[in-house]
C-alpha cells in the first residue's frame, strides 16, 4: 500500500472516530491551546473539540488548567464540531449524564432548594440530591447564605437509579484551593511584603492567613522591637496584618513572618542616642542573678550589672529592685553590633556626688579675694587689745 493510500485510512478512521461521538457522551482528551474565549482539546478524532475558558477558571477567575493538561468533559454538541462542557447545567442534565458524572467524577451543576436535618435540598436537572453540611463549604457559615444559589458539586453517590444522590461541593473548593495555594506559595520568598488575616494566637505567636489557605507563623519575637508577654496585646483572631516573610522552608509549607521589621530598628541610632556617661531614666523589666534589665525605651534595654546596682553583695536585688520599678542610669558601654548596653545605677550617685565637688570647688576658684582680706583685718583687729 502506498504512502498516499495509508494516509487517507488513516484520515478516514479519524473521521469514523469523530462521529462516534454523541451528545451527552463524557469523553477524555489534553489540552493543546487556551484562547481568550475558547480552548482547544484534542479527543483523538478529526480536528479539535472546543470548550468555554470561562469553564476552566475557579471561582477567583484563575485558569485550574495549562496546556498539556489531560481533561474529562461532556459533549454538549456535535454541530459544526465538537463542544464539551466540564460541568453539567442543572437544567440540561438527564439521568444517565448524572449517572456518568458520578462514574467520571465529572462536576454538576445544582440549585440548593432549602436546608433539612442534616444539610440541605440540591436540585440538579429533576433529580433531588442531598448534600450534607460539612461538604457545602471549606469553613462553617450561617446555612441561609446558601439558599437559592447555583453551585458546582460532585456527585459522590448515587444509587437506585438516581432516586437517591449525594453530592459534595467541598472536593472541588480544595481542588481549587489547593491549586491556588501552590500559586501563591511560588510568590512568597524570604524579604517579600504580604497582606492576611490573624486566625488564632497563642502564647508563642499567631497563625496569618495569607490567602487560598496558606498560613504562616508570626512569632513573639517577631511582632515587635520591645518585648512581648502577651501575644494577644499585638494582634487579635480577625485582625488584617501586613507582615514580611522571613524564611521559607519545606517548600512553602513553613512561612515565618515578622511585623517588628516594618518599623525602625531602634538600635539603628543607638550609638548616637545614648553616648557614653549619659545619665537617662527607665524602666526595670527583669531580674536575673548576675544583675537587672532596664528598658530605656521600646526595643532597647541595657543591663545593669550586679557590681553596679548599688545593692550590697548580701542584699536581695529581686526586692530592692523589682520588675517595674522606675530607676535612674549611666550608660556605661554601648556595643551595638551585639545590641548590648552596659549601664550602672550606683554611677548615679557617683556621678551626682562628682558634680556636687565640682560645683564647690567652681566656687571656691570663683570666690572673690576681697573676701578673704576683709575676713584677716577682722581677726587682726580682734587680736590688736591683747597685745596692748
């Protein structure tokens, strides 16, 4: 047989192929071409099958699909072509669509009607379905904004031919929640400025949604530049947060997040706010054994050590100096490189009796000498009787 002879078979059988297909038919292909309004698929017949774009987007009107991509779909027509639709319209399905749908995973659309123990009344075509509570949506929400509307679900059983169907909606919102994640896993990286919503803290930080179900971890130390006891001080369960990520790990599946490094660093300044020998007032925060913290202003604290409390060796620093307690100090040594600060409250008092010996001895070199010889006539005077 010649060359010319086996390509016309060939041609033929594809276009025997193509007519096999009826309406109504759930049929496989891939993906060859995503256009503005249509996509091209090819069955394995002559030519391509079209299918709305519109029908390949989530509810967020992302593309679930990429060329390449094998699909299922019904034929919905066969006039000038094949037209598949992934989803069955409520109104235009008959028994068997729905029969296959269930067989094929394929996706139905259905009207809920109502809600009754249990979950709620779905109508697809004339068939009644039931969709139980937890399988209407992701999160739980007030079963009244379901009512009336038109969704797409997955029929997950059906039995006694078609008088008894249960259907989900949740298999196709983590479908596409699942394929919006990874979307926009591949957009966070370490340094990036991302928006969420604050879903739950605890005692070492709060969990953000960023979106299509993604979450990272704001901890404790992240949230501000002076310490934080209390997570629930910073940020509530609800609260919109703009944070910035700082590691990506296990393939976006651990995010962490800070808030404190989208305000200035205050021990960016410090060698110029607090030169050596300055005497400021703070706060004190904690007390260890080797000397007390002193907050001088949120995000910095200094220690004082134990040699520079004042507090003799046998006395007790934890009672003499509480946490909370207002106290006066000298900045004694900045480093800040490693964000320390050495500062003394017995300098203080050095320092203050320093200044009382300087302001005498200022005045004793600024004293007139008038002074000093109107004070000897006097003596001499008084002595001047005895020697007479």
């Amino acid at each position: 047989m010649s060359e010319s002879s086996d390509d016309f078979a060939a041609l033929f059988e594809a276009s025997i192929k193509a007519k096999r297909f009826e309406k109504g038919q759930t049929i496989e292909g891939t993906i060859v071409a995503i256009g503005p309004e249509v996509a091209f698929v090819d069955v394995g017949g002559k030519g391509e099958a079209t299918i709305d774009v519109g029908e390949l987007k989530d509810e967020d009107g992302r593309l679930e699909v990429a060329v390449g991509d094998r699909m299922q779909a019904v034929v919905v027509s066969t006039a000038g072509g094949l037209t598949l639709s992934r989803r069955l319209a409520r109104r235009a399905a008959t028994a068997r669509q729905l029969e296959d749908a269930f067989h094929s995973g394929l996706a139905v659309e259905g009207k809920v009607e109502s809600q009754v123990k249990g979950g709620f009344e779905v109508r697809i075509a004339r068939q009644r379905a039931f969709c139980p509570l937890s399988q209407i949506d992701l999160t739980r929400a007030d079963p009244s904004v379901y009512i009336g509307r038109v969704y797409s679900f997955r029929i997950v059983e059906y039995k006694e031919g078609g008088r008894n169907i249960i259907v989900s909606r949740r298999p196709l919102l983590e479908e596409q929640q699942k394929a919006a994640a990874a979307e926009l896993r591949q957009s966070i990286a370490p340094g990036a400025i991302v928006t969420g919503h604050v879903t739950s803290v605890r005692e070492f930080g709060a969990f953000i949604d960023l979106g299509a179900g993604v979450q990272g971890l704001l901890h404790v130390s992240e949230m501000s530049w002076s310490r934080v006891a209390d997570p629930s001080q910073i940020v509530k369960p609800g609260d919109a947060v703009t944070v910035k990520v700082l590691r990506v790990e296990d393939e976006g599946q651990k995010i962490a997040l800070g808030l404190k490094q989208l305000a200035e660093d205050p021990w960016a300044r410090v060698d110029d706010t607090y030169p050596t020998g300055q005497r400021r007032d703070g706060r004190v925060t904690r007390v260890a054994s080797f000397g007390v913290f002193v907050e001088l202003e949120p995000g910095i604290e200094g220690l004082v050590p134990a040699s520079e409390t004042g507090v003799p060796r046998e006395g007790d620093i934890a009672r003499t100096l509480p946490p909370g307690t207002q106290v006066s100090v000298v900045v004694l040594e900045v480093d800040q490189p490693a964000r320390r600060i050495r500062l003394s409250i017995k300098g203080v008092a050095e320092a203050q009796v320093a200044d009382e010996v300087r302001a005498f001895t200022e005045r004793q070199d600024t004293a007139s000498p008038e002074r000093f010889g109107s004070l000897a006539d006097k003596l001499r005077s008084a002595l001047e009787p005895r020697k007479k």
